[in-house]
C-alpha cells in the first residue's frame, strides 16, 4: 500500500478552504493510515491534533440507519409496513403536485396540492423515496417550537412534521429529504426509549465510541466551522450553527450527531466487517448489511437520484451504494458504500476488502463534489498498487 497520493492531496486541502482536515483509513480493523493538515481554529492557529469534535451532519445517517435495521433484526416492522402503522398522523398525507415534464422544486407550503395515492413505505423511507423534503421552518413546526418553548422533543416534532406536504407522490422519485429524522422517531416508537439514548446503548457503548453524542443549540466543544465563500475565496466562522438542530430536546436521525474520527472510524470498521466491532461487539448481522447496501431505485427514481459526487452509484437503504465502478472511475469494487455529511465528513465502507474511511473537515460549502472522490480514489488506488 502506497497512500502517497493520498497525503499529497490532503496537504493541499487549506488550499480549496478547508482550514484543517483529518483522515483516516483502517482495514480489517487496523489503521494502515492516518493524516491530519492545517487547523483547527483559524483564529487561534491552532493546529489540527486528531482529537477534534465534528458536525456530522448526514455521516449521522448511517449511524441512524444502523440502529434502525437492529430492531429489524428483531422482527419489530417489515420494510414494506406503512408508516402509518407506527406513527399513525401519516396516514393520510398532502402532497404538492407537481409538473411530469420538470424536474421537481418550488416550496412545499405553496400549491397546488393533492391527496397522496398510496402509503408510505418504511422502505420508501430508507430508499428516500416517501417524497419527503428538507425543509425544516414549516408551519407546523414554528408552531411547535412555540408550544414546547423550544424543547422540539424529537417525536412530537416527527408526528408533527406529518402536518407538512409532501414534495412528491410516495415511490415516485428519489428526494433527499426528512426521511432518516422520521426514522428516528420510528427508532423512539419502536424501543421505546429516546435515540440518543437508544444509540449510547446500541451502538456506541458496544462499540467503544465515548465522544459521539447529539449537538445541543446550547454550545458543544467542537471545532469551529466556518463557511466557505465561493465568490470571494473567504472563509468565515459561523460560531457553531447548526440549522437541524431544531431545539434543546430535538434529536436529528439525519443530521444532529457531533463526533470524533477516532470515535466514527470505530463505527465504519464495524460496517466494513460484517457487523462486528474491533472489540467483537457484533451491532449487525453480515446479511442485514449486505442487504443496506443493495440499490433499491427503480429507472424513474435513479432519474432524480442527482448527487454530483456520485456518478457511477445507486442508492439503496440509507446509504449510497457503488454499482459501476468503471462508470465512477474508482477502484473500489461493487458494493462499497457510506455517505457524507454537509460541513465536508465523508464515510466508506467496503466489506469485500475489510476497508473503512473515514474524513473529516467542518466546512460549509464544503468542496465535496471535488474533495471526496478524490479522497476515494487516492484511497483505493493505494490498496490497488
């Protein structure tokens, strides 16, 4: 294995913005590399040491998903049940309507609207297909604010955000949208304990993750983000904004985790090796994760499956998923799979080669679209040499 591409360009990443980064690559659960460049606070010059809290932002959604697909295991839903039948406010839903000769958009709370034509799917939910979108200020949810004074309690908000339209008919497209915060609130229902504290028992106690937890509107220790400004090349501190952070009670499954690479490669080693922990703490089975990671789109859904860093992938439960490996230009072998996150965290799992990285920076606008396939490339190109 030779990573020497790979640092060449991790050293450069102050250049595209990024003040600091980290990296990091184990297989079989051993760490075959490490890297960390630039800062942590700009303002401070503080120097990047690997220990560093992070925004997950969506990386949270693998971990979600996870959690979810234990009480799969279970036997506590199927995933062709409607959601409906666990949180029943979904029963009966709005959808915007939408023109078949144009690619979806306009805001969910302006017509015209209709009456959905089927269920939602907890599928279609995994699958972001239930037409869910990712619009956080709807009315409805104003509105709970007020009435909790801020709390948000993560069920509620999920029961309540059923009073928002949906942006497409159920199975129609693919969206990226609410659908892993409502599976949060499926996780609560289904365990009958809060996620986070479902997540500590689950899937972090077991797999020794002591610094992974849910951001508070309150303040955390983590590293400063910043905002990359792509019209004048400047990057600006946005004091620990989070914009999913709903409430002092609100526990996004899709957006709310704040970790440390350390802590998260722990998690993606485990994905990358049939379910198993570095300890021997087993969170899924070898199967169930096979079956997270095959592509669920059907050709008109793959048609709204837009990602600009994904060329070459489908999306299966929860999780990109790599189907053409030629069309993606990597050397990663079919079934690689994971997910990113908005301030620049990037997850890959491959459990055909016992291959997990993890990548961290806390950048808005984050340069993913050129960062991240590079950072794969350059990863399985040394495991390749």
């Amino acid at each position: 294995m030779n990573f020497d591409r790979l640092t060449a360009f991790l050293d450069a990443i102050p250049t595209y913005g990024a003040p600091g980064a980290d990296c990091i690559v184990q297989k079989d659960h051993e760490t075959v590399y490490r890297h960390t460049v630039g800062y942590s606070c700009v303002e401070t010059k503080t120097p990047m040491l690997g220990n560093e809290r992070f925004y997950l932002y969506s990386c949270t959604k693998p971990i979600t998903v996870a959690a979810f697909m234990q009480l799969y295991e279970k036997g506590l839903f199927s995933l062709d049940d409607p959601l409906s039948k666990y949180i029943p406010e979904y029963e009966n839903m709005t959808v915007k309507i939408q023109r078949e000769d144009a690619p979806l958009g306009g805001d969910i709370e302006e017509g015209p609207y209709e009456k959905a034509k089927s269920p939602i799917l907890i599928r279609q939910l995994l699958s972001m297909t239930a037409g869910f979108s990712y619009k956080t200020d709807t009315k409805p949810l104003k509105a709970l604010y007020e009435k909790t004074d801020g709390r948000m309690p993560t069920l509620e908000a999920v029961r309540e955000y059923a009073r928002s339209p949906l942006y497409c008919q159920p199975g129609e497209h693919w969206n990226y949208g609410m659908a892993h915060d409502i599976i949060g609130g499926l996780i609560e229902v289904l365990s009958g304990k809060r996620l986070g504290e479902y997540l500590k028992e689950n899937i972090f106690a077991p797999l020794g993750m002591k610094n992974t937890k849910f951001a508070r509107p309150d303040g955390e220790a983590i590293m400063p983000q910043y905002k990359y400004d792509l019209r004048t090349a400047e990057i600006k501190n946005t004091r620990n904004k989070n914009a999913l952070v709903l409430g002092t009670e609100y526990e996004s499954g899709g957006a709310g985790l704040i970790s440390t690479v350390d802590d998260y490669i722990l998690f993606a080693s485990a994905m990358a090796n049939g379910g198993r922990g570095k300890s021997g703490a087993s969170i899924l089975k070898p199967e169930t994760i096979d079956l997270m990671r095959t592509p669920q789109l059907t050709y008109k859904q793959a048609r709204s499956y837009r990602w600009a860093t994904e060329v070459g992938y489908s999306y299966a439960l929860g999780f990109r998923t790599l189907t053409d490996p030629e069309t993606a230009g990597c050397g990663a072998p079919v079934g690689e799979f994971g997910w990113s996150g908005a301030a620049g965290c990037y997850a890959s799992f491959c459990p055909e080669m016992g291959v997990a990285v993890f990548y961290a920076q806390q950048m808005l606008n984050s340069m993913e679209p050129y960062i991240h396939p590079q950072i794969r490339n350059f990863v399985y190109g040394a495991f390749n040499r």
